[in-house]
C-alpha cells in the first residue's frame, strides 16, 4: 500500500529496526528523522517560507518567519521536544488561535495534494514528534509489533503528511497558532474535506462522531505565521 498510511508505516517499522544489542544487551533506538532543529529553550530555528491552507471555504497562504514552539512543560521524548496527545500547559503567548491538522491515514493520496507531504519538513514544523501518548490508538494498524516495538518507535516519529485548516484569518496578522489534530481514515471523506476547504464543516464532523475522523489529539505545539 503506498499509501499515507504506509509511508507512516514504514517509518515506524525503520524506527523498530533500529533495535540493536550491545554487548549482548538489547538497546532500543529511535531512527526517525531529527529534523525540525531545536534551540536551546523551546524554539525551532526560524526560517523564512510559505504553505497553503484551508479557511471558509476557500485556499490561502501561510506566510512563516519564525520556528515551531513546543512548551517543555510537556514531556516528550522527541528530538524536538514535541508530543501529541497532551496539551501544552505553557503558551509562547496570550493571543492564539486554534490550526487543525488533518492526517489522512489507510488509503493513498498523491502527496502534490497535501499541504505538507511526508516527504518534506514543511517550514518551521517540525521534522519528529512523540506520539506515544496516542499508541492505544494505532495499535490495530501495527498488529506484528509488539506495544513495547511501536512504543519504542513512536518517541521520536517523522511528522506525517498533512493538510492545515483555520476558521479565522486574524486580519493578515502574524501570530502563534495551536496545532490541534485530526486523524482521517477515509479517502471520500477526505477528499470532501479538500473539496468544503471548511474548518466548520470538519468541527461537524467531529461533533457527529464521524467513524471515519478521529480527534481532536491535542499537542504541545505552536506554529506561527500569518493568513493570506
């Protein structure tokens, strides 16, 4: 299946490989990328670069000059120190707005589609995030690990393709954005969210408990940038 889902697969199974003896004493190592290099506080590097997004219906730009955050009042064990399945407890400030990411996840999807294939780190994301808060969730996709293999390879996962989706354009302004996510494990459904380009009409199918849209994961990241 070359698929999202087995691009992500593939990952997880590299980071399992990764499992060596040393000295006859067995030694679990992540492989995941690094990516998304960290400063000494909780900050990526900044760089300068643009994505697309979806808002009311419509595709916009995101405009990017400042790195990731991920408040390390969350424990991670990512390199970049930042993790899904929990809720920062530190924001880089007062004023945010929520960014949700959808994940799609069990079927193929052509990668020039997706705002941020798996391929690439998009700007100012991270490359590696911590989802072992969330492995319950991902264990039936994984059945010949055992939970200790995926939890291994789940500390410092390569941040899955994705698509962004604002419901506010906060007036051009730069600002932070709290990264909130969606998994989707239905190719129509997907598609449709592509083709609506509408956060409402995700938040509807979140509140009718889609079987196909699984969240909200909260996460301990913030990304900033301004809507165009």
């Amino acid at each position: 299946m070359t698929s999202t889902h087995s691009r992500w697969r593939t990952s997880i199974v590299g980071a399992v490989a990764a499992v060596t003896v040393l000295s006859g004493i067995g030694v679990t190592m992540a492989s995941a990328k690094v990516g998304g290099t960290t400063t000494k506080a909780q900050r990526g590097v900044d760089g300068y670069g643009m994505t697309k997004a979806f808002s009311n219906g419509k595709a916009h730009s995101f405009t990017y000059n400042l790195g990731f955050f991920c408040d390390r009042a969350v424990s991670s064990q990512a390199s970049t120190r930042c993790e899904g399945g929990a809720r920062y407890v530190h924001a880089p400030s007062h004023q945010h707005s929520p960014l949700y990411l959808t994940v799609p996840l069990g079927f193929t999807i052509s990668q020039s589609k997706l705002d941020c294939p798996n391929a690439l780190t998009c700007i100012d994301h991270p490359g590696t995030i911590d989802l072992t808060r969330v492995e319950p969730a991902l264990k039936g996709l994984f059945p010949k690990l055992t939970t200790a293999q995926l939890t291994a390879a789940l500390r410092n996962i390569d941040v899955p393709g994705h698509d962004h989706y604002v419901g506010t354009l906060s007036k051009g302004k730069p600002q932070w954005w709290e990264v909130r996510i969606v998994v989707v494990t239905s190719p129509d459904t997907y598609r449709t969210l592509q083709q609506r380009k509408s956060l409402p009409f995700l938040q509807s199918l979140l509140d009718r408990h889609d079987k196909f849209v699984v969240g909200v994961v909260p996460t301990n990241l913030f990304l900033y940038f301004s809507v165009q």
